[in-house]
C-alpha cells in the first residue's frame, strides 16, 4: 500500500468511528430529546445561553483544539506510527466518551462545572480534588496558549512587536472573553477562526501530497513493525507517547471546557455532534501535524533537532508552513495554529472563572462578580508565564491525562447507574490510570524511576482502581440515583 493511504484510512477510520461508536457512546447515556436544557430552564444572558448547534460544534473544536493537536502531535511523531494508532484509537475510544459524557453530564446537572459534575457521580471527595485540579490545569493551559502563539506571533512581526507586546494584547484578549457574555465575543468570532483552521488543515495537508513528500518515509520502513519505537532519546513508547499527544486523543482540558457549551445546548439530540464530533475532528487535526513530523522530516533525529534548536514546536510550524505553502500560504497557515491555542485559552480561563463561581456559590451575572474572580487568575497565569515553556507543557501534559482519567472514573459511574455496560467507559479509564501513574513515576519531572519498577507501580495502581470500582457498583447506583433525583428530575 502507498504510505499515503495511511493517512486516508486513518481519516476514514475516524469518520466511521463518529458514525458508529459515537452512537453506541450516546446510548450508553440515553440522552432525553425532550428534557429542558439549562440554556433554555436559566437563561442569564452571560453563560446560559441558547445558541444555534452548528455554531456551538464550531466553539467546543475551537475550544479544545489549541495547542494540544498541533504541539502534541509534532512530539509525539517522534514515536512512530504509533502516534497515528493512539490518535485514532484514543480519539474514539476514550477521547471521544470522555468528551461526550463530560459535556452531556453537565447538562444533567443544571450545566455546572466539571468538579461538580463529578461530585455527583464519584462523591464529595473527588469534587475537591477536581476543583483543584481543574484550576491548575485551567491555568497551565492559559499560560501555555498565551506564549505558544506569542512565539509564533512574534518570529512574524517587525522587531517592534517583541514577545511582550504579543503577551500584553493576547491577555487583554482573554480577559475581556472571560468576563463578556460569551455571545459578544466568543459566539461572534469563531466562525471566522474555524475558517482559517480549515485553511490550515487542507493546506498543510494538500501541500505534502502536491510536493510529492513520500509520507511516513522513516517511519514506516519494509519488514518493520508499525509499533516500532523510533524516539532518539530511546523515551518508552508508553507511557510517554499517551502523555505527550495528550489533546489529540485524550485530553481532560477538553471535560472543562464542555460545561461552557453544555450552558448553550438547546435539545440533548445535538451532544452527539457536538461533544463526540468536536472530538473527532480534532483527532483528524491531530492525524495532519503527526504526518507531518514523520514526512517533512526524512529522519526523527532531523525532526528531533528541529524542535530543540527552535525551543518549541512552534518553530517546526513555522519552517514547515512556509516550505509547503510559500510565504502567503504559510502565513495563513501558521494564523490557523495562532488561532487554535487562542480560542483555547480564552475559553481556559473562562471555565476557571465559572469553576471558582461553583466553588463559592457567587452567581455570574453582575459584572463585579466576574470580575472579582478574573483578576487574581490572570496576576497567577502573568507570573507563570516567565517559566520555560518545555517545562509547563510536560506538567501540563500530565496534569491533563489524570483529569482525563478521573472524568473517564466518572463517566463509568454514571452508566452503572444507568444498568447499561459499563466496560466500555471502564476500559479506559483503566488504561489511563495506568499509563497516568507510570508516568509520574518514570518522567524525569516525576520521580524519576526506571521504566519496569514505574510499570509495575502504574499497573498496580490501575488494577486498584479496578477492583474499587467493581467492589462499589451498588454504591454508585444507589449515590447517582439520589444525586439525579436532587438535581434535576429524572425520566
């Protein structure tokens, strides 16, 4: 087979995915057609907001499709083919359920952050640590998506325009998006953004096959297993490819940012497209940047070289827009990545401001409570931003996946409530305790284990999980019952 029906039948894989698992997803919930939504039933013209469903499946792509599809992905292709596997598996599998259920579970629960969320399900436990955990990773990801594109931004302006200048506007930006209602900006702007991501996509895309670039040349080699791992750095392929992707498959940013349209959905009909679809286009983003680390560059190590001597993935974006698309081309290209991180961490902080609004019961309607909460988020997301951008993202990248793994926890709870099989979330949620807790043990940010004593530990712990779950099924159907029954009406 030619190397570039790789990449297709990945694309087509995705798409038949969102066709067929993303129905078994939505009935492994069992949505009600004819339940009020918090859009219509609150209605405070800030958050809840009823908003049409093409244009809320254009927020949530734009909202989880930051950095994470187009970073993630360059690292992980460092890996391998396998980056391709993880991409389209973990997007259906897991990315996708966590997604759906994320968004859909909101919306059973008066449209309430992920925190609270997860209360219902896992108990008041678990609601504390997500509320923390939640606010950290909320805040990482708004310093990671205001210096990404500022790197980009600032290699493209007149020496004028410093990395400072571009920090100090895409604040302003994401203060003003976190405390407007979100129809002002946000509702009126993304459809525009998502114009340019698809310029972006079909672009870089279109310019490998129109150059002749002989996809996967180094990675897929005769006679060599597609789970070879190629890494220079000899970095395991798990559990470090799984953390590294992060957002182009799995990624609990994305169950933080769901509540925020979950306010603005109309009928639970549209969930399907817009918490599952979101996700798989975003796989598809992600299958676009991981082709091109393994094809632009003839070999890991030159791919390797590329992302030290820039400092960041956003160097190779930049190299690779204009060497593809020429200088126009390249710019709108590389506008397209711009784009993504910001309709991002606009949203992050967003969704921080309504997680701490949950926390201490301060309604959001007035604008002195917004910005009572605004203000001390973005003094800490100023200070962060002073540190190395490597070094955010690989915390960044863990702190997502454990989120992830909790909302998956969450999710399997909810459908033993619901008597259906529950194995299908559970699996998972298995998997990424796992992969979460050998990571922490072996990364060099972690504790710095070896890998077989780290698996080991990462296994246990996952299997501990397992049997805790399994040992306390009547427990949670009994728990999400009441906790249904208290929040909104059941039918």
């Amino acid at each position: 087979m030619p190397t570039l029906g790789y990449f297709f039948i990945s694309v087509a894989v995705l798409i038949l995915g969102y066709v067929f698992y993303g129905k078994i997803t939505e009935k492994l919930f069992v949505p009600n057609f004819k339940r009020p939504t918090p859009a219509n039933a609150i209605n405070d013209g800030v958050d809840f907001v009823p908003l049409p469903t093409w244009k809320i499946f254009m927020i949530q792509l734009l909202n989880i499709a930051g950095v994470g599809p187009v970073f993630g992905p360059i690292m992980g292709a460092l890996y391998g083919p396998s980056a391709l596997l993880w991409i389209v598996f973990g997007s259906l599998l897991a990315g996708g359920v966590h997604d759906y259920f994320s968004g859909m579970l909101s919306l059973r629960y008066n449209g309430t952050s992920i925190p609270e969320v997860v209360g219902h399900t896992l108990g008041v436990v678990f609601k504390y640590f997500m509320r923390i955990f939640s606010l950290v990773l909320l805040v990482l990801v708004g310093v990671v998506f205001v210096t990404a594109p500022a790197g980009i931004l600032t290699n493209l302006s007149p020496s004028w325009a410093n990395l400072n200048f571009w920090l100090v506007l895409i604040f302003s930006y994401y203060f003003l998006a976190t405390i407007l209602p979100i129809d002002i900006i946000i509702a009126k702007l993304y459809p525009f953004f998502a114009a340019i991501l698809l310029i972006m996509a079909i672009g870089i895309s279109g310019g490998l096959i129109v150059k002749d670039y002989n996809f996967y040349g180094w990675a897929i080699q005769e006679g060599r297993s597609v789970f070879a791992n190629s890494h220079p750095a000899g970095l395991p392929l798990w559990p470090m490819m799984f953390i590294t992707i992060a957002c182009g498959a799995l990624s609990g940013f994305h169950a933080t940012q769901s509540p925020l349209m979950a306010r603005c959905v109309v009928s639970e009909k549209n969930g399907r497209l817009i918490f599952y679809g979101a996700m798989v286009a975003e796989g598809i983003i992600g299958l676009v940047w991981a082709t091109v680390g393994m094809t632009f560059y003839k070999s890991p190590e030159a791919l390797s070289q590329a992302l030290i001597s820039g400092g960041s993935p956003a160097a190779v974006v930049n190299e690779v827009s204009f060497a593809l698309l020429g200088k126009i081309g390249g710019v709108l290209a590389i506008l397209g990545v711009v784009v993504l991180p910001i309709t991002s961490g606009d949203t992050a902080f967003r969704a921080a401001r309504l997680i701490v609004a949950d926390m201490l019961g301060v309604g959001q309607s007035k604008v002195n409570r917004r910005l009572f909460i605004a203000i001390p988020l973005f003094l800490i997301g100023a200070v962060l931003c002073k540190i190395d951008f490597n070094i955010i993202w690989r915390y960044f990248s863990w702190s997502n996946q454990t989120l992830a793994t909790v909302m998956l926890w969450s999710a399997a709870a909810y459908v033993v409530r619901r008597g259906n099989f529950h194995w299908l979330v559970t699996l998972p949620a298995t998997f990424m305790s796992a992969t979460v807790a050998t990571y922490i043990c072996v990364a060099p940010e972690g504790i710095g284990l070896n890998f077989t004593i780290s698996a080991i530990i990462g296994i246990s712990f996952a299997a501990v999980c397992l049997i805790a779950f399994l040992s306390s099924l009547n427990y949670f159907r009994r728990k999400i019952l009441l906790e249904l029954s208290r929040a909104i009406p059941t039918t």
